[in-house]
C-alpha cells in the first residue's frame, strides 16, 4: 500500500511516508489484490491519501473490483513528504540520554549470517506447525538475545531479509508488523518468562530425569504456540529518517508491551540503523485468539469481521 502510495506522489515530489494509520477489517491472503487511491488533502509539503486494498471477486478490467463481493481488508491514511528535502528546527532530547536509548550490543554480523549465532544473538529455530501456518516468518531472518533479555520485558532483536535483499523505506510497515514466532515470552514479566523457558541443558551425563522431562514439556508449550494468531488490529507508523535508496540489509528493532490482558495487547515498536539512528516509531492494538480464525475456510460476505 505503501508503495502504491509512493508511485501515486512521486510526481509531486513527495515519494516518502511520513505517517500512516492502518485498520486490519479482515484477513489477508496471499493472491492478488487492488489498491484504490484517494486524495484526500493535497499540499506543497505535506499530502494526505486514503488507501484500501481489495481481495476476492476482483475484476479483469476497471473499476477492477465488485463492490457487492469483493472485500476492503485493510484501510489506510497516509501522510506523505520527501524526507530528503524537509527541513526545520532539530534538537537533541532528554531520551537520548536514557537507557532506553542505547543501541542493543552490535553482532558479529558476519557469524549470524553463516552460523544463526555470535555467542549473544542467535536465530531461534522456528517449530515446523508455526512456519507452515506463519509463513511470513520465512521471509524474515530474526536474531534475539541467546540468553535472557537485556531489559526484563523487552524485546531487542536485528532482522534482515531472508531473501538476501536490502530494507528499503517502502518495507517499514512490514518491518515493524514482523515478530519471532516467541515475542511473547520477552515480554511477559520474568516470572512468567521462567514458566515459558525451557532451563538451561545441564551436562547430558549429570543431567536428571526431572530435568529431561521438565525441559520437553517447555518444549510442547512453546510448540503449542502454533495454536495461537497475533492479529494487528491496529497500526500507526511514522517514519524518522529516510533510509539510503539502496536499502539497508540490518535493521534493530525493540519491541515492549504495557499489557496483555483479555487477549488483547498493546506493541511499541522502535526501529534503528546500524548507526543508532531512529528509522521509525510504530504502535500497534493486538489480539491473541486461536489460529482457527485465521485458518477456517473464509465465507463470501464483504462484511469487515475479526
């Protein structure tokens, strides 16, 4: 939608993303889509569009979708501008001298590429129910701390494209809407985290049978994460810096949560360079509820329905 949205202004000379609200009405589905493009506010710096994308019943020729079957999935407001050129007053705040602030401990970058591990980040290895019912976490590479986290109930992790090719700025909604298939034990409180976290091997020769058996049955609950979808309900994304055109191949991200409650939950989401510097800020509303609803056969109505 985003680079739809991009084509559609870079006449005007404002190609880039400055914010953009996301409303996630129904379930996607890898296929074709239709993407209509309304302007809504139109100025020299700053331009307004309104965005829809389409799924199912789409036509051959226009107006390309059927309005009585074919369905909105996701609604968009977008803000755009050239990042490039924008200009104005900049001044260093009282967060960047807080710990929050502090870029995540660099990687061996070339050990995580070759080995999925530099002795403080690894790959976590994906559970084959979640990767054939997730799939777009195979498009993704994600490094999380090897062992605890570095802040309790923080998610710090470097991404990279599976595919090998550079994070360009059109991929930033898609960038801070990807998550490892175990977020969720990040962020829970310590306590919990020791609930959902296998203990550390002991020496197989020393090891107990108690431990054996208390490490496989972590081991089933984390697979048993494969019954559980995280929709986004909700997203807001506003873009700080404007990438290289070329892309970039590392992002870091953090991630935390205020509350999971009611199986409902808020994401804050920050995204840096290499270099420390904020690429983007996002906010989601989120759902926990059964990957059967993401799963069932889906019905014929246009209705917007979760």
């Amino acid at each position: 939608m985003l680079a739809a949205a991009r084509v559609h202004l870079t006449p005007r000379g404002q190609p880039d993303a400055l914010t953009a609200h996301f409303e996630f009405l129904n379930r996607t589905f890898a296929g074709p889509a239709v993407i209509s493009v309304d302007e809504v506010n139109m100025g020299q710096q700053l331009s307004r569009l309104h965005l829809t994308l389409w799924q199912g019943h789409l036509l051959s020729q226009a107006p390309w979708i059927d309005p009585k079957s074919s369905r909105r999935t996701v609604l968009a407001y977008t803000t755009h501008t050239n990042l490039q050129t924008f200009q104005g007053i900049s001044l260093p705040t009282g967060y960047e001298g807080t710990d929050a602030a502090a870029l995540p401990p660099l990687p061996d970058f070339g050990a995580l590429k070759s080995r999925g591990r530099d002795g403080t980040w690894e790959e976590p290895k994906i559970p084959q129910q979640v990767s054939t019912l997730m799939r777009s976490l195979q498009n993704w590479h994600f490094y999380i701390p090897q062992h605890e986290p570095f802040t309790p109930g923080v998610l710090d992790m470097w991404i990279r494209l599976a595919s090998g090719e550079p994070i360009t700025q059109a991929a930033l909604a898609y960038v801070v809407d990807s998550f490892p298939y175990n977020m969720h034990t990040f962020l829970a409180a310590p306590e919990i985290r020791q609930l959902l976290q296998p203990p550390p091997p002991d020496d197989p020769e020393e090891e107990t049978e108690e431990k054996r058996a208390q490490r496989a049955e972590v081991k089933e609950r984390d697979e048993g994460r494969a019954a559980l979808w995280f929709p986004t309900v909700v997203m807001n994304l506003e873009a700080k810096t404007a990438l290289p055109a070329e892309g970039v191949e590392w992002l870091a991200v953090r991630v935390t949560s205020k509350q999971i409650k009611d199986g409902r939950f808020d994401l804050d989401i920050l995204v840096r360079d290499v270099e420390g510097e904020i690429v983007a800020l996002s906010h989601h509303v989120a759902m926990i509820v059964s990957v059967e609803r993401n799963t069932k056969k889906r019905g014929s109505s246009s209705k917007a329905a979760l």
